[in-house]
C-alpha cells in the first residue's frame, strides 16, 4: 500500500514538473517563429546550443530558462532554439537551417543568445535586424535578464 501511494505521489509531482515546464514555447522553424514575432509584434531570441554536450548551454538552461522569472520575461519574445546535437538524431532541414544561421551570425562558441527584429520586405524576403547577442552570464536569471533586457530594449 505505501509502494502504492509512494508512486501514486512520485508521478504527480513529476507530472506538475512537467506541465510547468511546457508552458514555455521553443520554435525550431525559424520561419514560422518569424512569421509569429510580425504578427504579434515581438522580438526574436535565437538560442544556438549543443543540447546534448555543451556543458555552459546546459547550464544557461537550468540556471536561466527553466526559472520562473525566464518564464514570465519570455512572454515579450517569441523563443528558438537552434541546437547543434552530436548523439540526438535531428531533420536535416533543421540541420541546413541551423547551419545557415549558425554562419549568417557568425556563431564561433556555445551557448550564444542572439536578439533580432524580422521584418518582411515588400518582395517577400525577411530581413534580420540585430540587436545585440549575449552567451552565460554568471549570477543566475536575474544577471542574465538584467544583459537581456539592456539588449532587448534596444530600438532600431
């Protein structure tokens, strides 16, 4: 009986841990998250990560955007993540994406968090417009929120 309601207690807890975590939204089509940031006149924030070995991307996540400080300030952006995976098998239309941002931005080390404004041009194209990039700021999600924000308010 206590096996019982020790699991019954372990598998709510662990289900509430999820359901919190999804309520941020990730976009891997960059295209789509685009479109989204246009129409509801939002800010992108790229994140170019080695999910999967970087040591300082798991990092940034655990100590920044899994907080729920991250969470309520991500309302005002519309999140990528770009993930460069050397064991997580991956679509090699992502992968093409991935790469073509990775050099557009000039991406030489991970984590790295860029900050944009698309804008559609009259002959369909999108056009990037930069605000700044940040990686791991040490001193948790508030420092980090603090870079973000000096970037983020940024006007063009």
């Amino acid at each position: 009986m206590k096996r019982i309601l020790l699991t019954l207690i372990l598998g709510v807890l662990i289900s509430a841990n999820s359901f919190s975590q999804e309520k941020l939204t990730w976009h891997t089509d960059v295209n789509s998250a685009f479109e989204i940031a246009i129409k509801e006149n939002k800010k992108v924030m790229l994140f170019f990560t080695g999910s999967d070995w970087c040591g300082w991307c798991i990092k940034l996540q655990n100590e920044v955007f899994k907080t729920p400080d991250f969470e309520k300030w991500s309302n005002d952006v519309v999140l990528v993540e770009l993930d460069f995976p050397r064991r997580t098998a991956q679509e090699e239309a992502i992968k093409m994406q991935n790469r073509q941002l990775q050099s557009i931005f000039k991406v030489r080390g991970y984590p790295s968090v860029h900050f944009v404004v698309p804008e559609k041009m009259p002959d369909g194209k999108m056009n990037l417009n930069s605000l700044g990039k940040t990686g791991y700021v040490r001193g948790g999600a508030s420092k980090w929120l603090e870079v973000a924000n000096t970037i983020v308010n940024k006007t063009i």
